[in-house]
C-alpha cells in the first residue's frame, strides 16, 4: 500500500487529496430496510401502531403470499410493467432526441424551451381524463399519459448535460479538425452522459407516479386498480401489499440504473 503521508521540511504531513468519492454500501442498505421493518413490527406487537390502518410486515407477507398463489399478483403486475415500459422508454427516446437539440441548435434551443416551459409546469395527473377523452379508456392514454409525464424532464435533462460539457474539450477536438458528428458522439454524448443518467432516476419514479394514478382512473388490471379496490373495500392488507409492490419496483429500478451507471460511466 503506498505511503498516504509526505514530508514537508521535515514534518510528517497527512496526504489529505482522497476527493470526495463516497463508496456504495449495499449491505448497509439492506440492514437499514430490515432494520425498520423490524421496528415496525415490533411497535405493532406492542400495541404502539393501530393494525387496523396500518399491517405489520408479517400481515404484509402473508397477503403478497396468497396473492401470489392466487396469481392476481402476476396479473396485476405485467399488466403495469408493460405500461410502464412502453411509457417511459417512449418518453425518454423522445425527451432524448428533443433535448439534445436544444443543446446543440440555436435555430430549436429558443422555440423548444418556450413549449417545455409552456408544458412542463402542468400537473400531468390532471391531463389523465383528458388523454381519455382522446385516446379511449384502453392502454393507449395509460401509455401516453406515462411518457408525456417522462418527456419533459428528459429533456431538461438531457440539454442541461450538454450545455454542462466543458467546451474547452469541444475546442480541442475542433483543433484537431474532428468531423461535427464525431465531436458530439465522441465528447457532447459522454460529457452529458452523467446528466442524462441522473435524469432517469427522476423519469422512473415520475413514470410509477403517472401509472398508478392512471390505473386508479380507469384500468381494470394493474396495481394502481388493485390498490384503489383494496382501498375501497378497506382491505388493508392488501392495500399496503399493493404499495409494497410498487416500492420493490422502484428499488429494482433503481438497482438497474446503479449498474447502468457503473457500466457506462466506467471511464470516470
């Protein structure tokens, strides 16, 4: 291991330049979510938290069993992760598109930023009934709904990252007379990469927030209906069982980006 202390003028000096560089602790946060599932179940037991608004763990458990073994579970959730992938990867491509040519061309950067900025303010949750209204009650306004709500900060995103690109490297790459299209595939996209990565942490949970609530409107299969019936039937086990639902889909998510991180922003 090599020596983390120099010698100034004779005095031995603590090597301080390490960066800020956090390191992922996964064991760390799974013993954190048990740790509090454990509380929780543990201040139920003792009569600190009302089962009867809100289960423990275990009541949790067993309503995800049965609804497993029934297969309403299955059902339900292919049902929303077809919706949801359909949305946000249609959103993203085009926020995609759209954000990098804000980045890059004067003649879109003022016209497309006036209609972003026009649209993006607007609650998506209340343009549902109106996408309804246009695309019917089937999976076409469930999917719109989803990546309109994706587009916006996408594109936000997106452009952000290329205007964050340091243009002294895009002036370096024009001195060694790069072609434009290999300065913006080999510098603009890998400078804004970071941006855009970070962005999609942002468009997934947005995306989940759009299905569910879509789903509570007019969908007959999906864990947005299924959470709005156990709701209306006071079912509470089922009720929570169908949030816990969500939450796993959200932290697989968010396990899938890590690792799309890691892989793509290697070179950091």
């Amino acid at each position: 291991m090599p020596d983390t202390n120099i010698s100034i003028a004779g005095a031995r000096v603590r090597f301080r330049a390490a960066g800020f560089a956090p390191r992922d602790i996964p064991v760390a946060g799974a013993a954190t979510l048990i740790g509090l599932l454990v509380l929780w179940q543990i201040a139920a037991s003792l009569g600190l938290i009302s089962t009867t608004f809100l289960s423990t763990p275990v009541q949790i458990g067993r309503a995800l069993y049965a609804l497993a073994i029934s297969g309403e579970l299955w059902a339900n959730l292919a049902a929303s992760l077809q919706r949801l992938a359909i949305g946000w990867f249609a959103g993203t491509a085009a926020g995609l598109v759209v954000g990098v040519a804000l980045g890059l061309f004067t003649i879109a950067r003022s016209p497309g930023m006036s209609v972003v900025s026009a649209f993006f303010p607007i609650p998506k949750i209340a343009l549902v009934p109106l996408f309804i209204i246009w695309f019917g009650i089937g999976e076409g306004s469930k999917d719109i709904t989803v990546g309109f709500g994706v587009f916006f900060p996408t594109v936000i995103n997106t452009m952000a990252g290329v205007d964050g690109v340091p243009r002294g490297l895009i002036r370096m790459a024009q001195s060694f007379g790069l072609p434009w299209t290999s300065i913006v595939r080999k510098v603009v996209l890998p400078g804004a990469l970071p941006a855009i990565l970070s962005g999609f942490r942002i468009t997934t949970s947005t995306a989940i927030i759009l299905l569910v609530a879509a789903e509570m409107i007019g969908a007959e299969k999906g864990i947005g209906a299924f959470v709005l019936q156990a709701g209306n039937l006071y079912d509470i086990d089922n009720l929570m069982a169908g949030i816990v639902v969500l939450s796993v889909i959200g932290l697989i998510v968010s396990w899938i980006l890590g690792r799309i991180e890691k892989a793509l922003l290697a070179w950091r």
